[in-house]
C-alpha cells in the first residue's frame, strides 16, 4: 500500500481494531473516530492482522464479554423479579425467579466448560454473581422460608459449604 493509512497511524487504533474485531459497523466506528469509512474499509481489509479477527484469542475476548453480558442481564432479572415479587409478597414468583437465575448461569457454567483451561471469567467469584447473591439473600430477609430454599439453591450452584 503506497499511502499511509490513517487508522495504522489513529492514536485510538486499539480501540478501532477493538470495535472491528467485535464486528461494529465501518459507518458507526468511522462517525466515532471522525476517520473516513473508506478508510477503515481499508484498513479492516488490508491491515487488520488476520490473528486478530480470526483466532482463538479474539473469539475468546468476545465469548469472555458474551458471559459477562449474559450474567448482567440475568442480574436486572433477578432484581426485577425479586422487586416485584417482595412488593407482593409472592414467594412462589420469587423462587420461579431464583430456579430461573439458577438455570442461566448453571448454562453459563456449561458452556465456560467448553472452553477447557482458557483464562474465562469464572462466574461465581465474580462481582456480578457475588452482587446478585447478597441481593437476593438481602431482599429474602424476611422471608426465612424463601430464604433458606434460595440459600439451599445457592448452596448446590456453588458446591461450598456456607453461605451468607
Ligand atoms: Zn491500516
């Protein structure tokens, strides 16, 4: 390539790389950067490093933001179930919600299996799971009986011996 292309040179090519590796529009990432859209056509043809849209270590990262992704979203779910069902008192919702939340993230569990001894985020010492546990725990305070069988699901999910 004769010229110099713009983005090889954009102080923000990390991020630019980043969004094309994630598969963000050349339109969206060159409004963005206020670079041309033709450039970053062309650069996303002929420089972006064909290890970093293609590898393992690409798909890894975005798989890695997949499961954060998918634990956050089970995260407002559960609030919201448990908002809802403290407001009405409904514990039966409240445990359909938990066995719901329960479900995903032993789904979640499954499929970070699959990406045998990768460095992925383990969902239950993360700070999302850590959030929706105490919360769930908070909100079922008084609710004893809800409490314990939610602590019990806890307990089988996390396969430790105590719970807060
Ligand atoms: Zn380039």
């Amino acid at each position: 390539m004769s010229r110099t292309c713009t983005i090889c040179a954009h102080p923000d090519r990390e991020a630019i790389d980043a969004a094309l590796v994630a598969g963000d529009g050349f339109a969206s990432i060159a409004r963005e950067h206020a670079i041309s859209e033709d450039a970053v056509a062309r650069h996303r043809a002929g420089h972006l490093p064909a290890r970093m849209a293609r590898t393992p270590k690409a798909a890894e990262v975005a798989h890695a933001d997949d499961l954060l992704a998918q634990v956050r979203a089970l995260r407002s779910k559960a609030m919201s179930i448990l908002l809802a069902a403290e407001r009405q008192g409904d514990l039966r919702t409240a445990l359909a919600g938990i066995r719901e939340a329960r479900a995903c993230l032993e789904l979640l569990l499954e499929v970070e299996g699959e990406i045998d001894r990768r460095p992925v985020v383990n969902i239950l010492v993360s700070d999302e799971w850590l959030g929706v546990r105490s919360a769930l725990l908070d909100a079922l305070q008084s609710h004893p009986d809800a409490r314990s069988a939610v602590a019990a699901s806890l307990l089988r999910l996390e396969g430790t011996q105590r719970v807060g």
